[in-house]
C-alpha cells in the first residue's frame, strides 16, 4: 500500500491524470495559505553567520532533483568539507557525526544519502543532523573550511550561498496542488542551474550482466531512464526503503535476472546481502563558472 501511496503522489505531482488536475485545482485554496506561512516565514528570519562559509545546493519541490552529485563534487574543491543533511530514511535521530576520517556509523544509522557521501568522498566530514544549526556548529568545532548544507534552501536562519536545482514540473503550484515546498521568494538571492546546462550526468556500470533487473528507491526514478542500458524489468519502492535480502532475492529468482541493476544510494544499503549486484555509477560535469562562484564565496567569508 504505501508504495502504491508514493508512486500515485509522484504521478500526482508531476503526471497528473485529468481526475488529478482537478483535485489539484480544488486544492489551491489550501496551496495558497502553505505559500503564504512561508512567505511570512521567510520574511521573518533573518540569518545568522555561524563562523563558517555554508553553500547550500537544494531544490524547490518534494523529490529529487540531482543535488548529491552537485555536493559530492563542489566537495573535491575543498580541504576539508563538511557535509550536512538531515538524513532522511535513518533510524537514529539527533545529531551524528557519520564519517571523520573513519566511517563511524552504519546505514541505518546515518540514512542512505549521508553514506553515499561518506563512502565516496574519503576527504570529507558527514554529519546528520534534523537541526542544521548544531551540525554546523559541530563542523566549525572540527576545523573544516565549508559547510556543504544538502537540501537547505528553506533554512532561512543560516547565512549561506544558495544554489537551487530547477527540476521542471507541470504546474507552479506549492504543496498540496502542486510540488513546490518553497518559493523563491522575493529578495531572496540565489544561484538557479539545470541538468544538461549547468551539469551534464555521466554514469558508468560496475560488474554490467547480460539479464539485469532495475530495483531502486530513490524519487522519480523515471531520471534514470535516460542512463539505462537494456533491464529486463524496473522494479521501484519508495524513496528511501530499506530492503531486506529476502526481498531482493525473490526479485531475484521471479525475474530470472542475473543481478539486480541499483544506483549508489541502493547499493550502500544492500552490498552486505552479498548478492549479484550491478551498480550505476554515477558522476558528473558541473559547470566551471559555478565552481569559481563558489570558491570566490568560500574565500571571501574566510578572508
């Protein structure tokens, strides 16, 4: 049921039936009443400088939009990045610092997302975090030189350099008629880059078999679609499921595939089931001018 839930939310959101414009339309009243407390939300935070400089890479709408692998490699520009996010799908609350040097917690622990970052990035520090402002300070306690805030366009509070991933959708609405969590709202600056403008994907499959199976859990995972080679199914759960290996191997032997084809976020959450796993490998190109935007930033606070 609630993977039926998710997928009909992001059909809702972004490919709505006619029997869903409508019931988008008859929503609007409360639509405008959710834009508007974040309109005086805004308005009425002012942001604070934790003594650190923060960039922040998020979107405007509920889902994903790319902004791991734009953090992961504005990261490798840095000495010592601090990587901050809430952690969603974790079982642990708090903050907790995920990786130093070492690894600290496991997956459950730190959330799917915060490992891809801890496994992939062996310079950076990981801290999880439902309240920014204590990983933040925790970051400065550390000795890093930027804060990487994952997803934190919304936190008004924190003065930092906002760039925003534009993800086109069917109407311009905020939440419940349309996508949208936040506006961007006027006076509000911030750095607007789109996929195949500003970054342009590159994915690579490690251990690639004749007969694969897509099972992911990641949002609006039709993204994919574009980077995929030949699957012989594509089986989706909602964003941030932790599988079991049973379930796994009943796809497994169902399907009649030779391995399971999963993205960097799955695979952190499933490579002890020691299963036949295929892996999407993912990096990219991001625009120069925008590095150079950063780091000017970076420097400046610092100097």
């Amino acid at each position: 049921m609630k993977r039926f839930l998710v997928q009909w939310g992001e059909q809702y959101l972004y490919h709505p039936t006619l029997v869903q414009k409508i019931l988008s339309v008859a929503l609007l009243p409360i639509s405008f009443l959710y834009c508007l407390g974040g309109s005086i939300r805004y308005r009425q935070t002012k942001p604070k400088n934790y003594g650190i400089s923060v960039v922040s890479v998020g979107n405007l709408i509920v889902g994903g939009s790319g902004k791991t692998p734009v953090v992961s490699e504005l990261a490798r520009y840095f000495k010592k990045p601090a990587i901050v996010l809430r952690g969603y799908g974790r079982e642990s609350h708090g903050m907790v610092v995920v990786k130093d040097r070492d690894i600290l917690c496991d997956t459950k622990i730190s959330g799917d997302e915060a490992m891809v970052y801890a496994t992939t990035l062996p310079h950076a520090v990981v801290i999880v975090s439902e309240i920014r402002e204590r990983a933040i300070a925790e970051a400065v306690s550390m000795g890093c030189d930027v804060v990487l805030l994952d997803d934190g366009y919304g936190k008004h509070g924190i003065k930092k350099l906002d760039i925003i991933i534009d993800v086109p959708t069917p109407n311009p609405f905020c939440l419940p008629s349309g996508a949208y969590r936040e506006m961007l709202w006027r006076g509000k600056e911030a750095i607007v880059i789109r996929e195949g403008e500003h970054f342009h994907r590159h994915i690579r499959i490690h251990n690639e078999t004749g007969k694969m199976v897509l099972v992911t859990a990641i949002a609006r995972p039709e993204r994919l679609d574009p980077y995929l080679p030949d699957v012989i199914d594509k089986i989706y759960f909602e964003d941030h499921h932790f599988f079991t290996k049973w379930e796994l191997e009943e796809i497994l032997a169902q399907s009649g595939a030779d391995s399971l084809l999963v993205t960097q976020k799955d695979f952190v959450k499933i490579a002890s089931f020691k299963l036949s796993l295929s892996v999407m490998e993912l990096s990219i190109d991001l625009d120069q001018t925008l590095i150079r935007t950063v780091k000017e930033y970076v420097d400046a606070a610092q100097n």
